[in-house]
C-alpha cells in the first residue's frame, strides 16, 4: 500500500487506539525488549520506545472474539510442532548423492538438529543440544566452512534479568548434527544477538537493555566484539562499537545483518548504520583514510529513521540489496544498487495501528558520516520512501491489537515477513513506494517469529507452533 499520510495515518491510529484499550495479562514473552523494570527513570518518549522488546504479556482478547485460520497464496506442506521455536538455521553436509540438509531450530529449549535430504516437507529429528530454560537465540548464526553454530545467550536465560544475569555465546561443534557439543561458552557484555562477521571469524554481540555495571547514561548495551578464529579460545574486545547511536547518545543496537558487499548493518534504536569491517576506506567521520577491522571498523552510511513516518525509533533488522542480491528487492536500475534498505520497526503500543511497521529508506544524502554527527539539537533522518503495516490487510484478525513486524526474508522481489500474532506475510516490494501483499498464512493460533526461503518452501519459526513449511502458490 502507498505511504500513508500523517493526518490520515493519526486518525487510523487513535481510532484503532480507541477501539483496542484492553488490560494486559500474562502471556507471551516477546523476543526482543528491554524488562519493564528499565523504564525506572526514564524520558517519556524512552518509555515509549521500550515498549519494544519489553517481557510483557499480551493485552487479553475479548471473550467473544473468534479465532480462525487465514490462509492465502500459500499451501502449508508440512512441519515439525516444536513450541517456542525462535529461528531456524540451514547448513549442507557432503556433496552430489552423499549431500545432507540439516535446518536447525532455536529456542527455548537450546539447538536441535532435523534432516530435510530425504524430504524438505518433514523435518526429522536427528540431533539436539539442550539449553532448558535458555533465552532465547533470536539470530542464531553459522559458520559453515568449519561446521560450527554460535548462539547468543540473553540475560534473561535461566531466569536471569537483563540488569544482572550473565550474557555471551556458546560455541557448538556441529560437524556431526547428530552429536553436537559445546567447545566453549565465553562471556560477552551482550549477548541478546550474536552475528557473524569476516566469514565468521569474528562475532559482533548486541543488545538487550543494559546490565547495571554499566554508564548510566547509556540507554542500552552498544557492540561487543569476539576474536573466534580459535574458536576453543574466544577473545572478547573490552571496547564497544557502534556507541552514540542514538543522536549521540549510546543505546540499545538490537542485530546485525552483513549484506553481499560485507557491510554491516547495525539495527537498533535510534535507527540503522552500516560499517566497512576490513579493507582500506575513506572515514567520512575521521575525514581519512585508514583501514577497517571487526573491532575498528569505519562508517559507510545510514542514520536515523524518520520518527513522523514510524511508531518509536527502535529498529530491529534490515536488509541491503546489493551485488549477487540487487535484484533481490526493488528494480535496481530505477532505485540504485544498494541505495535501499529494507527495516523492520519492532514496537508495541496501543493498538495494532500503533504497531511496528516494514520501513524502506533511501540511503542517498547519508555516505558523508551524517548518522555519526546527528544530535538531538540538528538530527540527521533518512528518507522514508515508504511504510506497510499489517493493520487492516486483508487476513488480519480485527481482534488481535499487537500487531508489530519482526524478522524477514527476500526473494525474487517478494518480502516474507513475521507478523507475530498476524502472521507471516508475503510482500510484492518491485516497487518500493507502493508495497503490496499477495499472500498470506496466519493459523488461528499463532506467534511468527522468523521465515526463511529456503528451496521451493518456506520455513516460518513460529513460537507458538514450531515450524511450518509453506509452499508459495500465489505465482
């Protein structure tokens, strides 16, 4: 749908504000926020923001509010009923007839391992690696030259809080899917994602809300980095990057997600910012040119996004097309090879209407450091070009009031995106400023954490359910 107006887009808000007050219950933990403890003594618009990623339970349903499956342009093939299941991994064994699949799912419950050789459709379980009680691995990753998986251990795990509980990664040898086991786990000042970079011979940790040792002034744990080219003697830099993210202010980066040319893009609040990570490159904040490395690295582009466009500033992921993936997303000799990123906005307020968005911006305007010199008296924003929410589309339940976007997958100018409790959506994006949706899968009960295309399915990590393989039939 074309971008709303600001008048129009307030009236749809507050009415649907209107219609939706309901109490909160508990229930479902969501993936991301800081507790609502750290709301303790902060701003208006910092609480506002946090109401991302914050542990609250949902807002009740009405007691005569009828739950029933929306089903378009997609076919559920097969699965695998795994509650609490977070996000889901794939890595390849041998190769011609001897070739395995694996996909590997997170969650609460740790790693396990599922072969999809024989068929794609039904996972079978062949391994695991239990964590009972770990939180929560949202953006697990995998080094697959030498067969090992890196998951992020959030300070919420094992009933910890994200003011004193410990946060790091655990290094898992995954050679063998049947027998995976631990080679270490090392502490990390941030632990709620944990994202490869360099080929995986270094991770960048983030995230979540910050421990109390830490600067007062800070609104959240900026990036730690960790040397695993041992990966049997990881070594965490003390330094953090990404810091002033906010304005100026250092605050709370969320993920990591490195395009095809190898910048790193750094989602959180106060927008997203790409960094070259090896190589020699001009520092438009330095005003030199120097050499970037995983600890060091030196600014490319992005900043802010625009707050009069979107519900909060707290981004939560992006994508970049570029190179073997320009023509991934947006036509890009109209939009430019790499000039779009694709954000998602993770935020829970009032109402579905209120909720986190799918953002596309421009890049253009932003190479020269704008996003490192942006502060609260002269703020830098990047160009919205457009936004889509899930409130009102068609396969929406008009019942459900929490409705933010969370991870998504590209492909073939097709954006599949988790809605949580509105499902998972397939978005047409060839056009950038007139998204529009062609499909659908929202079960009656459920909680869309993350989809991946992978072969001729897709596979949705689902909360509530586990996995679901769909198979697109809308083309």
């Amino acid at each position: 749908m074309p971008r709303q107006t600001l008048p129009a887009r307030r009236l749809l808000q507050g009415a649907a504000a209107a219609a939706t007050a309901i109490a909160l219950t508990a229930g479902t933990a969501w993936a991301c926020p800081p507790e609502p403890e750290n709301r303790a003594g902060l701003t208006a618009e910092e609480g506002r923001d946090l109401g991302a990623h914050s542990s609250h339970g949902r807002r009740a349903e009405p007691a005569s509010a009828a739950r029933s499956d929306a089903i378009k342009g997609v076919e559920r093939v097969g699965g695998v009923t795994l509650p609490e299941a977070t996000s889901l991994m794939f890595m390849d064994y041998g190769k011609g007839r001897h070739k395995r699949s694996i996909l590997y799912a997170v969650g609460k419950f740790g790693l396990k391992a599922f072969d999809i050789t024989a068929d794609p459709r039904v996972p079978k379980l062949v391994g695991s690696f239990d964590l009972p009680g770990y939180w929560q691995g949202e953006d697990s990753n995998i080094d697959h030259k030498r067969k090992i998986i890196y998951l992020s251990r959030d300070p919420r795990a094992f009933g910890g809080i994200p003011q004193t509980g410990d946060s790091g990664v655990y290094v898992i040898d995954a050679s063998r899917p049947e027998s995976l086991r631990k080679i270490t786990y090392i502490s990390v000042p941030a632990g709620h994602t944990a994202s490869c970079v360099n080929d995986c011979q270094y991770l960048w940790s983030a995230g979540p809300a910050k421990a109390d040792w830490m600067p007062a002034d800070w609104g959240g744990r900026p990036v730690y980095v960790t040397d695993v080219r041992d990966p049997a003697r990881p070594k965490v830099s003390k330094t953090p990057i990404d810091t002033a993210r906010n304005d100026g202010k250092t605050d709370y980066t969320h993920d990591i997600q490195v395009d095809a040319s190898g910048i790193a893009w750094a989602s959180g609040r106060g927008g997203v910012r790409g960094y070259h990570t090896r190589g020699w490159h001009y520092d438009p904040v330095a005003k030199k040119f120097r050499k970037a490395t995983a600890f060091d690295p030196v600014p490319y582009a992005g900043g802010g996004i625009d707050e009069a466009m979107t519900n909060s500033s707290f981004m939560h992921n992006s994508f970049r097309a570029v190179g073997r993936t320009a023509n991934q997303a947006a036509d890009p000799r109209k939009w430019g090879n790499g000039q779009l990123l694709y954000i998602t906005e993770e935020t829970f307020k009032d109402g579905c209407a209120n909720d986190g968005l799918l953002v596309i911006a421009s890049l253009k305007g932003s190479h020269d450091g704008q996003g490192w010199r942006s502060t609260p008296e002269k703020k830098f924003r990047l160009r919205t070009v457009s936004t889509w929410s899930v409130a009102g589309q068609e396969g929406s339940d008009p019942a459900e009031v929490e409705c933010s976007a969370h991870y998504f997958d590209v492909r073939d100018g097709v954006l599949v995106q988790s809605f949580y409790f509105q499902g998972t959506r397939f978005l047409d994006v060839r056009d950038p400023t007139n998204i529009k949706q062609v499909a659908y899968f929202r079960p009656a009960e459920t909680s869309s954490y993350q989809p991946y295309w992978h072969g001729d399915y897709v596979y949705v990590a689902d909360h509530k359910r586990g996995i679901d393989v769909l198979k697109p039939t809308f083309r």
